[in-house]
C-alpha cells in the first residue's frame, strides 16, 4: 500500500477558520434544533401513525406531526424542554481557529442561541449542592474528536431530561451473550413507561469500557431513524429487540398501543475478554438534532 506524505510546509497546509464565525453557526444551530424536527423523525412519526391500531396511541401520534408543523411554521420549540446542548464535533488536524477554541466557540454560540431563540434554560451550576440556574444553558457537553483534513463538523443533538434520565447502563456477563442483551434492553425500555414520552429512539451501546457504552449509546441516535447496523448481526439483533418493545404495548405516551419506539440503533466497540458493558440512551419522540459543517 503506498502510503502518501504532504510534504507542504505547515503553514500552507493549514486552514484558518474565524472564531466568531463558529460562534454565529452554533446561534442558529441552537435555535434550528429546537424549533425544526427532522425529516427523518417527521417521516417515522407519519409512519406509526397510519399503523397504530391504539385510537389513543394514534391521536397522539397526530398532535405530535400537528406540534411539528406549529413549531415550523412559527418557529418556536418543539418542546418546552429544549434540553442539554450536546455537541459532536469532528475537528480536521489541519484546522487552525483564530481567535478562540471550538469550545468556547460553541459555549459563547449556546448561550447566545438560547437567548435570542427563547429557549429553557435547564442547566444548573452544581448537581447536588448548589442546583443554582446557570440563565443560559451553559456549560455544554462537547464530545471532540480530531480527524484527518481540514474541515469541523458539529452536530447538536439537545437532551431533554425526560428521556435522559431513563439511561442505564450494565456490565454484562460475557456469558450472558446475546440473550442478555436483549433482556436488558427490552426491560429498560418497557419499565421506562411514559417517561421518555415514547415513542422513543433507542441508543444501545455494546463493548468498550462503562464510560465508551454510554458515548456509543448516545452516538447512535444520530443515525437517521430506522437505518440499519451495516454488520448484518447487529442490525438483525436491532429488528429482534424493536419487535419486542413494541409488542410490550406501552404505547405513545405508555397509554398502550403498537408503537412503543420507531427504532433501536446499536453501536459496538470491542471490550475487554471479562467484560460485556451494555448501554441505553433513549430519545423522545422529538428526537431533534442539527449540523454545520466548515
């Protein structure tokens, strides 16, 4: 394999990309997440609702395409939980910022976004003693990743605190397998009820270390709904496990009927021999994300 060295001098291969500029993308990157479902969570919402058997299950499926177009149309939140910001970001190697850092980038965008957008600010300063209202949902996570080139990706992927306190996370057995699995994550689902406001999207992360299964299980709720694992295995096991919950009859808003979540979505990693870590990260039916890319 031949292998290709950019002889260019440093500075010829760098890309200088302006701080502020970072800054005024994630403003409305903010405000897009929360106010514009995605197509793809629009299209599954559509779906189950012309299969829904549940007349309850099917008005709310209904209400949730009506508040969709509401939100659209008068740009407003989806959900009054408009969430953690939580950024994925791929930064080139070859990407130089003038003026700042992604971070603080992105931390000066969130707070201003959720300013200028109206949005709930939900983060507090201390998670135990001193549960003091931030005023401008800062500070956001950021996941970062350097890759090869010259480009930054981010994408935002708001957690509200409904779905996101139903994650779980369980250091399975190896000998437990497959069934195990399965097990864990049908139950975490089921016993969640109405709390997530399902229908949901399921995370699962499988392999890795405890604190790499919960990433995994979040990542993987940024696949478009419904797009399979490329590992056939895995993507079988995603089918078996979404016809499970969904036999569980828990419903939109757990009041019963057919659609209990519109997708599993697994990620793995490879583990320890000892070790078989299983994570759960669920989305509401709002499943909202938005992206730029520099």
């Amino acid at each position: 394999m031949e292998i290709r060295i950019d002889r260019r001098p440093l500075s010829e291969r760098l890309r200088h990309v302006d701080y502020r500029q970072i800054v005024d993308l994630t403003v409305k990157c903010c405000i897009e997440a929360a106010c514009v479902l995605p197509p793809d969570v629009l299209e599954a919402i559509k779906q189950a609702a012309e299969k829904e058997t549940s007349g309850l299950g099917r008005d709310f499926l209904n209400q949730y395409i009506e508040n969709a177009r509401v939100a659209l149309e008068e740009n407003s939140p989806i959900c009054q939980d408009t969430g953690f910001a939580v950024f994925f970001v791929e930064l080139g190697e070859d990407v130089v910022v003038d003026g700042g850092s992604v971070c603080g980038a992105l931390t000066e965008g969130t707070a201003k976004g959720y300013e200028l957008g109206f949005l709930r600010k939900s983060i507090v300063s201390d998670p135990l003693f001193k549960r003091v209202n931030t005023r401008n949902n800062t500070p956001p996570i950021i996941h970062l990743s350097q890759v090869p080139g010259d480009r930054i990706k981010v994408t935002l992927a708001p957690k509200g605190g409904g779905s996101e306190n139903m994650s779980a996370l369980k250091m399975l057995k190896p000998s437990d397998g497959k069934n195990g699995v399965v097990d864990f994550v049908v139950n975490t689902v089921v016993n969640a009820g109405g709390s997530p406001c399902p229908p949901t999207i399921v995370g699962v992360g499988i392999g890795g270390t405890s604190e790499e299964a919960m990433l995994l299980a979040k990542k993987a709720l940024l696949r478009r709904v419904g797009a399979p694992n490329p590992d056939p295995e895995y993507a079988a096991l995603e089918k078996e496990i979404l016809e499970k919950i969904n036999s569980s009859g828990v419903g939109p808003q757990g009041l019963g009927g057919d659609t209990t979540s519109f997708a599993v979505h697994i990620d793995h990693h490879p583990c320890h021999i000892a070790s078989l870590p299983v994570a759960v990260n669920l989305n509401c039916h709002a499943a909202r994300h938005a992206s730029f890319e520099l």
